[in-house]
C-alpha cells in the first residue's frame, strides 16, 4: 500500500529499521527507533520516539520523548513530557499533572 507522509521542513527526520509511518505528519528534528509504528499522528519538532512504540491517532507536542515499547492512541501528549517506558494509554492527555494516571 502506499505511504502517506508529510515531513514538516523535511530538517533531521531519523528512523529506524522496520517503521512503519502512515498518514502522519513529522516535525522537524525527530528522531523514531527501530520497529516504530506510527499511523494518523501528528508529531512536532525535536521529538524522540524509541524503539518499540505504537502510536495511532496522536498528538505529540515538541520536546517530548516517548520511551521504548509505549502504545499511546487517541491521545495528546503535552510539550516536553516524558512518556515512562512500557506505557499503554488510550484516550489521555498526557501532561505532568497527568503522569499518575499512566499504567505501566
């Protein structure tokens, strides 16, 4: 099938092997690890996404980093907020004030 994907000012977009990145926009600065799924996500500048992670239908604001094996969807993760590692969300708004919420 075809990919559909919109790299914002194409600066610095790494991936690593095996990704997966459909109907997806990617700010500048990004950096994706090996066996990344993203799909229908909208990702701004200078975000790390580490190996392992699945993100369907989300909103990563900039400076964030979402740690290895994370499955966010349906959610919105605030400016600089750190996803903890193994981290399986739906339907949140991730921000500090959130970071109780989060089952590991």
């Amino acid at each position: 099938g075809a990919t559909s994907l919109s790299l914002h000012r194409n600066q610095n977009f790494r991936a690593g092997e095996k990704c997966s990145v459909k109907k997806s926009t990617i700010g500048a600065n990004v950096s994706v690890g090996n066996a990344v799924k993203i799909l229908n996500s909208i990702i701004h500048d200078n975000v790390v996404v580490e190996d392992d992670c699945v993100l369907n239908n989300v909103v990563i604001c900039g400076n964030a980093v979402i740690r290895k094996g994370s499955s966010l969807k349906d959610c919105q993760v605030a400016f600089g907020f750190e996803v903890p590692a193994g981290s399986d969300c739906q339907n949140e708004a991730l921000t500090a004030d959130e970071l109780e919420n989060i089952v590991i």
